[in-house]
C-alpha cells in the first residue's frame, strides 16, 4: 500500500489491501488513501469489503472468473 501511494504512477492495482486490517484501520486506509493521496490516479481494487463500493465510480462483479454484473 505504501509503495501504491508514493509511488507517481497514473494507474494503481490493489489486491485487497484492507482485508486483513480491523474497521478503523480499514476506513483510515479508504478516507485518507483511495479517497485522498489516490483520488486523482486510477485505482483498480480488488476486494470483498462492501464498504469500500460506496466510493467507487465503477464497480464490477465476477462469479468463478467472469463478469457477471
């Protein structure tokens, strides 16, 4: 995550990098990383945290490999 935010690339790809974090952690990492240092770049995340959806601008569903929504 932090390579991610120092990093001056355009585009950032995270794998579920608020999974193995507890809820204040998790919502410190979505407010003041994705929502802040990250909010110009795109950011592909992965994850199964419904809370972090309500800030994407597009969302995409996949189901044993493929995208089903």
């Amino acid at each position: 995550m932090a390579r991610a935010v120092y990093s001056e690339r355009d585009i950032v790809l995270l794998d579920d990098p608020i999974s193995a974090v507890d809820a204040g952690v998790s919502a410190f990492i979505v407010e003041n990383c994705l929502c802040g240092i990250l909010k110009n770049r795109t950011v592909v995340l992965v994850t199964h945290q419904l809370n972090a959806l309500e800030f994407a601008d597009n969302i995409v569903i996949l189901e044993r490999g493929e995208v089903i929504a």
